[in-house]
C-alpha cells in the first residue's frame, strides 16, 4: 500500500480523477465484501476495495461519468450501493444504527420466545403425560415468530446468495431453520401419534419425540442472531477515525485581501491567499508565517509538547493552534492537499488493507457449507434407497443438517471477543476488533511513540547554571519573576521548580509575554528577561563561551534551552525537558522480556530521542520523524517481514496506528488516535502496554481454540448423524452442548491477570 507524498500533492489515490468511494449495504459477513469486490473488478478498467467495517468501496479507473456502472454491478450482486460524497459518512453511521438496532430486537424476540418454547417442548414430547389439547398448536404459534421474522436476516441474505450462484453460513442457517420447522409441522399434522422417535440407535422415544423439532430451529436462529449482533458491535467504530480527522478541519477562515479582513468559507481560500488567525483560533491551511509573532499548540499533529514559536518566515501546519499572538499566513496547501486531509487518507488507506483480511468462519464457508447441504441430501436419498421408512431416512438428514449448523462456529469468535473486551476494560485495556486479536499473537516488533507516550508531556527545568558566580536561588527568583506573568508551560516549569526550592519571588512590574521568544519583566527596578537565544539576539545582548558551551551541552543531552538576562547581561543557562514517565523502563525491559523488539519513534531531535532512549532501555531509535513519515516507518518495517505494533497518542500517530498490525493508543490522547487504533490503553501506567498484549494473545488463543474444537466438532459428528446413530433431538442437545461448550472456554477469559501469571507469557 502506497502511503503517498505529504508535500505537494495528495496521495496517489485522491489524486486519481477517476477515483470512486460507494457506500454498500446488505453486507453480512467478510465473504459477502469479497463478492461486492469481485464484481466490481469485473469492470472494465477497474480496481476496486471493499471495506466490510465501514460498509465502503473504494474504486479507481472508474470516470464519475460510469459511476451507475459500479452501482449496477453491486446490485446484480445482490446487494445495494449509493455514491458517497465528500466526507459525508451520515449514510454509513445511518445504516449501521439501523442494522444495530434491527438485530438487538429480533434477538430480544428470539431469546424470550425461545426459552420457553425450549423447556415446554422438551416437556410434551418426553412426557407425554403432560400434553393438552391442541399443543402442537401453541408450540408451532411460539416457534413461527422466530424461524419468519426473527430469522428473516438469515433468510433474505440466502435468496439473494441463491439467485447468484453462492452459498454462505446465512444459507446453512437458513436451511436448518426451515427444513426443521417444516418437518415439526409435518409430523405434527400428518405422522401417527404412536409412531416413536430414535434415541442414538438405543431405544426409542416416546410418540410424538419427532416433533421435537421446533426448538432446533427456534435455538439456532438465537444463537446465530447473537453472534451477528455481538460481531456488529465489535465492528462498529471502524470507520470512525475520518469522522473525527473532519471534525479538526476549519470552516472558516479570515481571508486577507487589498488590506481588508473578511471571513469566507474555508473552501474559497487558494494556495497562494493570506489569511489571519487570532489568538485561540486552528490554523486553516499549511503555509508561510508572513506577518506577526506567535507560538503554536502542534501536539495535536506532532505530539510534541512544547508550543512552537512563529514568526516570519516560519512555516505551520492546517489543524494546529495558534496560541499567543495575531498572525498572517500565505497558503501553501489547502482542502484535500493539507496535511491533516492526507494524514485522514493514509489512514483510510489503512483500514482498507485491515479489511481485506478475512475471517476463518468465512473462509471455511465457501467449501463446508455447500458440502454439507449436498451430504444431508445425499444422506437422506441413501436411507431412502437402502429401503428405510421415509420418516428414518428425512430424520437422518435433518440430523445431518443440524449437527453440521454452524452454531458453535458461528459464536467462537463473537464470545471470546466480547468477554476478552470485558476483562479488559476492568484492567484498563479496550480491545475494538477482531484485527487486534489476530495482530496480537504475530506481532514481534513494539513501535512506542515519546512524547505523550513514554513521556508525560509536562515540561521540567533539568538544569540550571548561574553565569559570573551568581547563585542558583538568586538567579531561579529573578527568573520565576518573569515568567509570573507568561503562561508558556516554560514558564510554569520555572515557577514549579522556585516554589519547590522554597524561593522567594519578588513582584515583577510590566510583565510582558513575548508570544514565539519568550517573557520580559522590571525585577526589582531591573530590566529582566527570559527567552530562546533567538530574542537575545534581537536585542543584541552578547553572551560568551561558557554559555555557549551549556547550550551545546542542554543540546547534546536532548533539552531545551532558555536564557535568564538581566541589564543586558546573560545571568544564567535553564535546560528544561519533557519528563520520562515512571514506568516507561519498566514496561520496555517487560516488552524485551517477552522477546519483542523495541523501537522509540518520535518527531523531536536525535540528540533528545537518544537521552529518553538510554534511559529507558529500547531496542532501536528514529527521530525527527514528520507525521507521514511515522506511517511510512512502519511500512518499512512490515516490508522487511516485522510484525508491528504501535503505541502512540497525538493525530499524527494516527496512519500509523491504523497502519500497524497492532495500534495501540494511550487514553490521554487524542479522539484521532484512539479511534485508529485497535486497542485503547486507560491505565495511566504503561505496565498496560504489556498486559494489553498478554490478554490479546490470551484471547486469540482462546478464538482459536473455540474454531478448532467447533470445526472439529461438525467434522466428527457428522459421520455419526450420517450413519442414522443421531435422530435431531440428540443432534439439536449436540449441537447446544457445543455452542455452550465454545462459550464456556470463553468465559474462561474472565479469570485473566493482569501480572500475567498463569502461563500468559
């Protein structure tokens, strides 16, 4: 997957004219995204890519002229599709609600119809003591609301698969819906009262025991509409992350024009165009400072902590925030073009990969359902042949139906999804998807962002050294003197670091915050300021080799640097630094435990990514690092055969989050990252890091236990059902007893620790 170029153009498929996004409906299950995809690619010229998360198609060589053809092609498939507009995604988040909603009530319907309609079957058939009047009557009227409309889902997605060729577990769970429910109702209005049923070749049942059939089919369209709602669920949030990027975009902007300031949509500004941007405001495009001093909230696209300062000259970026003073700035790059939009693209871009990965329950499907219709037909026709009553050999095909209903099949990964998310939600860790699980038991690489990550995003004054045998205290009141009336959190750290020293601060008259350089103030009848070499230096104040040689030295160790002057004299060198969060240390040395390479990826400078590094112990380091750059490191690592996750915070983790196999972000973050990621991280202690991918692989293992021991299941019962040793009561208690068997392993998750004792590691 290309990630495109972040300067100049937009990636390679929003630059494509002939690039096309659907939204689909009708949409099931991953295969029916494969067959949406497939007719599609029919077309002539066309490449296209189906989104089953967020019910989406992306297609390029298709001109907006011939965009009915791709409409017409998904109809025919069997499924429904309208162009989408712009960022608009009302049309998705509509249809997912109505699905939601769809399937929570039939579920509802199903389960308290089904319970009851269990336990009185069982009864009457088994006792026949205890039958009255007309009770196959009240048991069909019970059983009819779910196998029609409860189960109606399951039905309308086999017709359509049925007028086009194709079969999937929707057909299957249809198929055994109606052909049990059907035979109920026969034996129930044309079999004789004293005709009994079988029990595993051993006996018989009372009379009346095949018409058992009722909560068989009833069970199945339960559990099915159980599983469809927990995996919707699970699903949902997917495409949520471009949402969010939207709602960081400008709508308006103050134009500059001859000298005059007017507000226009954001859509009228051009690359070329001035446009200024108050105190508080979000920056409209990227572009060129030309007028005015200021500093920039960037953490946002950065995660760098610290406020940029601006001035002429200076370059900023669409989406960040202009914190001090009024400034103006020439458009380089709008709409679809700025770095926020394209950070949005690579993160769909993404998605898209993630969702091309298909389910194991879908894949089966394509051979194991087909296959089990024919077998049961087939079983049935061989009885007959074999001189059998016509009762026996439909009784054995139905059991063969039954006993091969996808029921535990269709619940192993829903279960083990929904209780792994809910021990982790009471240890701090939100798991959204099924990706996460499947990236978590190959992941061998840990990509961790620093800032807001490993580091908390709180500045601290590092070191302080007083020029000309000044005193530390002496030079730390001048200073939190000055900075009293600035509220750069430069300033905060200096404050922090005088009250902790038990400094008296005098009062500072004309305080001044110098927006982009620093602060000045009247200390004790001097004049006094604190700021970056650069204001020195506007106001001409000459330092010497000792100062010079603190600043190489802040910089070699990473920190920043600003300077106390007095009189025009420099007074003092302050180093200040992002603070390294307590347990970074711990959770890297627990990560290289785990035998899983580290990485320490970040935006700031070498020198200052090497100081976190070495204190905290990762494996590997890559700074200065833009935005784009992040994604694109983690496809160079994905090339290079690493399986990766990623652990960040800010917007610009986003695409790389969404472009690892596994995308962790801190709950402390931004909406964007978390809504990229597949795992959300609550607790405050990064510990969590460690436990989110214990429980992940734990929960994988456990998905993949359940498939195993379902597909198993079918595959050893079926023989059984075949050879006439199961009639569909005890194929029906089977096939319960599996599901609850799938679910049960699954609750096992509850009993996760978050120390990882228990052979998690």
């Amino acid at each position: 997957m290309s990630t495109g170029s972040l300067t100049g153009r937009a990636p390679a498929d929003l630059g494509d004219p002939d690039a096309l996004e659907l939204d689909i409906g009708g949409m099931t299950c991953a295969a029916c995204a494969t067959r949406v995809e497939k007719a599609l690619n029919r077309l002539d010229g066309v490449r296209a890519s189906v989104n089953f998360a967020t019910d989406r198609a992306f297609l390029t060589g298709l001109p907006a002229d011939r965009a009915g053809q791709a409409v017409q092609a998904v109809t025919r498939a069997g499924y429904t599709a309208a162009v989408r507009r712009d960022a608009d995604d009302t049309w998705t988040a509509r249809a997912t609600a109505v699905r939601l909603s769809t399937l929570r009530r039939r579920l509802a319907v199903a389960a308290l119809i089904t319970i009851p309609l269990g336990d009185l079957t069982i009864l009457l058939a088994l006792v026949p003591g205890t039958r009255f009047p007309g009770w196959q009557a009240v048991c069909v009227g019970l059983a009819v609301p779910v196998v029609t409309w409860a189960a109606w889902p399951f039905h309308r997605a086999t017709l359509a698969n049925l007028r086009h060729g194709a079969m999937s577990m929707d057909t299957l769970v249809s198929l055994g819906t109606v052909v049990s429910f059907g035979w109920a109702l026969y034996t129930m209005l044309f079999a004789r009262s004293t005709e009994p049923g079988f029990w595993v070749g051993f006996g018989a049942t009372p009379a009346g025991a095949d018409s058992l059939y009722l909560d068989v089919a009833a069970g199945m369209v339960t559990f099915q509409l159980g599983g469809r709602y927990f995996e919707t669920r699970a699903r949902r949030s997917a495409g949520e992350v471009l949402r969010a990027i939207g709602t960081l975009a400008v709508t308006q902007v103050r134009l500059l024009r001859d000298g005059t300031e007017r507000t226009v949509p954001v859509g009228q500004l051009r690359a070329g165009d001035e446009f200024v941007v108050l105190p508080g405001e979000r920056i409209a495009a990227d572009g060129t400072v030309t007028a005015g001093r200021s500093a920039a909230d960037t953490s946002a696209m950065t995660g760098e902590s610290v406020p940029v300062d601006l001035g002429p000259g200076d370059q900023v970026t669409g989406g960040t925030v202009n914190l001090a003073g009024r400034i103006v700035v020439r458009a380089r790059a709008v709409g679809p073009h700025t770095r926020m939009a394209q950070l949005a693209a690579l993160a769909e871009q993404a998605q898209r990969r993630k969702a091309r990965v298909q389910k194991f329950a879908d894949q089966v499907s394509a051979v194991f359902v087909p296959t089990v219709v024919v077998l049961a037909a087939l079983v049935a026709a061989g009885w007959l042949l074999a001189g059998a009553p016509t009762g026996l050999a439909v009784s054995n095909g139905i059991a063969v139906l039954i006993i091969a209903c996808p029921c535990a099949l269709g619940l192993a990964t829903p279960t083990a999804l929904m209780v792994g998310v809910g021990r982790g939600a009471q240890l701090g860790i939100l798991i959204k998807s099924h990706d996460a699980l499947e990236a978590s038991g190959i992941i061998d690489t840990v990509i961790l962002d620093k800032t807001g990550t490993m580091t908390t995003g709180r500045i601290r004054v590092t070191e302080v050294f007083p020029v000309d045998g000044r005193s530390r205290n002496q030079v730390l009141a001048v200073a939190a003197a000055v900075e009293s009336g600035s509220g750069h959190p430069v300033a905060a750290a200096v404050l922090d670091l005088a009250r902790a020293a038990g400094v008296a601060i005098p009062a500072a008259d004309e305080a001044t915050a110098l927006p982009g350089l620093g602060a000045h103030a009247v200390v004790d009848g001097r004049d006094a300021l604190v700021g970056s070499p650069r204001l020195l230096a506007e106001r001409r104040i000459a330092f010497g080799d000792d100062v010079r040689g603190h600043l190489d030295e802040l910089a070699g160790a990473g920190h920043g640097a600003a300077l106390l002057a007095v009189d025009g004299q420099v007074w003092a060198v302050i180093g200040t630094a992002d603070t390294l969060h307590p347990s970074a240390a711990g959770a890297v040395a627990e990560l290289r435990r785990l035998h899983l390479h580290t990485v320490l990826l970040t935006g700031d400078t070498p020198e200052a990514a090497r100081a976190v590094a070495a204190e905290v112990g990762v494996d590997e380091v890559v700074a200065g690092v833009l935005p784009d750059g992040k994604a694109r490191v983690v496809e160079e690592l994905r090339a290079r055969g690493h399986r990766v996750a990623m652990v960040g915070d800010g917007i610009n983790d986003a695409a790389a989050l969404a472009t690892a196999d596994l995308g962790m972000a801190v709950v402390r973050g931004t909406d964007i990252a978390m809504k990229s990621a597949d795992i959300i991280l609550v607790r405050e202690d990064l510990q969590v890091v460690v436990d989110a991918v214990l429980l992940a692989r734990r929960t994988l293992r456990t998905v993949r236990g359940n498939l195993a021991w379902a597909f198993g299941y079918n595959v050893a019962a079926i023989p059984v059902a075949a050879a006439g040793l199961l009639n569909p009561l005890i194929a029906a208690a089977a096939m319960a007893a599996s599901s609850t068997l799938v679910v049960s392993n699954s609750l096992r998750l509850r009993g996760f620790r978050a120390d990882g004792r228990g052979g998690d590691r």
